[in-house]
C-alpha cells in the first residue's frame, strides 16, 4: 500500500488563510474566504485605501496624542488601537465667551420690565377717600359711616378762612376744585355723609397679610353682632393691607372690642384697635 503525502489528510472544509496584497497606488487588497449558507466555499475580495483627513484641534489636544504609551501598549505607535481602544462618538461643544453677559442683560431687562409694570399699577391706582382702600368710593362699604378726608380739610380750612370770606373763594387761589354745595350761591343740600349708618365702627390695624373677613369677624364675634366686616385688600397681590373695618349694631359691644383687643396679639402681631371716627365715641 503506497503512503500518501500529508498534504491530502487536510481538511477540505478549512479554509485558506486571508491575503493582503499591496497596489502600487498605495492601497490594499485584502482576500478572504468564507462559508455561506449552503456549505459552500465563498472567496471575498476588498480593496482598501487609507486616506490621511487633516482636522484642527486644541493645541493641548494635539500634544496629548503626542504622549508615549505605557503598559501593555509600550512602544505601540501613536494612535488609538482598535484592538485595546473603543473610539466614541464625536461631540461638538461651542462655549460662547458672551452667554453669561447675554444672561445678565436678560435678567436685567426683565427686571426693568417688572418695575415700569409696577410703576405704571402704581400710577393708575384707585384710592377710596373715605378709607383709602383701593376701590371706588361709591363702592365703598363704609361710605355711610367715615368721613371722607376731603370734608375734613375742608372744614379746619373754613374755620381758619377770614370772617366773611367764604371756601370758594379761598381756594380760588389754589385752582382747586370746588365742590358744587361749597359754592358762592350754592343751596344747602343735605351731605350723603349725614345721613350716614349711625352704626358704632373700629378700625383694627397691624395684621397680617394673611387676614381674611371671616378672621376679623371670628376676632370680634364674642363681643356683640356684627354688622358687617371689611379687611382692605391690596389689588396687585391679593393680600391684606393691614387694616380692617368692623362695625358693630351695638355701642357697648364696640367700645368693649376696643378695650380688649387693642394690644392683644394675633398672628404674632400686636393689633391696634381704635374708633374708625370721632363720632362713634
């Protein structure tokens, strides 16, 4: 029986070894063989060409890729391995020099918004004259029981005029309003402020923003009944001004509320109880 070579106990399924072959053009070709799906032997030829893609970087970035490599890649030459290196993907980020100016003249635009809107609530304000809240005076709920401050001044303005000279004509100077019962000629007419509720009134002032009607009238309750209750309201933030208005139907009942809560604490204030108008003493 004749020996046969080695050659002819190879494996007829093993595969070649690929190939790399170098074109004089500088690129590669690179020849694999392979198994598809029925078993058979499939021969892949590719041509590879590297071409060299110059980009600008940091100057700190290019002298780091400079650094000689330590470890197990010591002597490997400069670059990331594809072997030992997963190269992620390349973010861009921009740092504008001026995004923190820009940032403050936002706030500080937005700041001088808020303040002319301010000024311009503040101009347009409506302030009662009987208790300077900020409502009409025809809606005000005290319209029948204070004075407004017009009369007063207006009265201690008359008493200090000259004998025989009257209001109109003193404040003819100051091209002030006149009102019409308060003019030369002018018939007395009965004032809507004499005819006024005769009911007893307290002004409670120093509360807390957080004061509501249905707290003023829990506060005074025990007292007597009450009439009615009006917490001042400020318009722009809803919340109290800190006073409040509470009439009473009875006399005693008022003067006694003023004898027990002017200085008493609530909502770690100090209240300060007084008579709304010298005529409810």
């Amino acid at each position: 029986m004749a020996k046969t070579s080695w050659a002819d106990e190879v494996d007829e399924n093993e595969l070649p070894s690929p190939e790399v072959i170098s074109n004089p053009d500088g690129s590669r070709t690179l020849i694999e063989y392979r198994l598809n799906e029925d078993g058979k032997k499939v021969k892949s030829t590719r041509r590879i060409k590297n071409k060299v893609v110059q980009e600008h970087v940091n100057r700190a970035v290019a002298e780091r890729k400079k650094w000689a490599k330590f470890g197990a890649e010591r002597g490997a030459a400069p670059g990331p391995n594809i072997s030992t290196t997963t190269v992620g993907e390349v973010i861009l980020l921009r740092l504008s020099q001026y995004a923190a100016q820009q940032k403050q003249q936002e706030i500080e635009a937005q700041q001088q918004k808020e303040q002319e809107k301010t000024l311009a609530a503040k101009s347009s304000r409506i302030l009662c004259r009987n208790c300077r809240g900020e409502h009409f005076t025809a809606r005000c709920p005290y319209k029948d029981t204070l004075v407004p401050l017009e009369e007063i001044t207006g009265a201690s303005s008359a008493a200090n005029a000259e004998p025989g000279t009257s209001q109109a004509e003193g404040d003819k100077g100051a091209n002030s309003y006149v009102p019409p019962h308060m003019r030369a000629g002018a018939k007395a007419v009965d004032s809507m402020h004499e005819r006024r509720d005769e009911n007893p009134t307290i002004r409670i002032t120093n509360l807390s923003e957080n004061t509501q009607d249905d707290d003023v009238k829990q506060l005074c309750r025990s007292f007597g009944p009450i009439a009615r209750a009006y917490v001042a309201i400020d318009r722009m933030t809803q919340l109290c001004k800190g006073f409040a208005f509470v009439s009473f139907y009875d006399h005693d009942s008022a003067t006694e509320a003023i004898a027990k809560l002017n200085g008493h604490g609530f909502d770690h204030l100090i209240l300060n109880v007084e008579w709304a108008n010298s005529g409810g003493k």
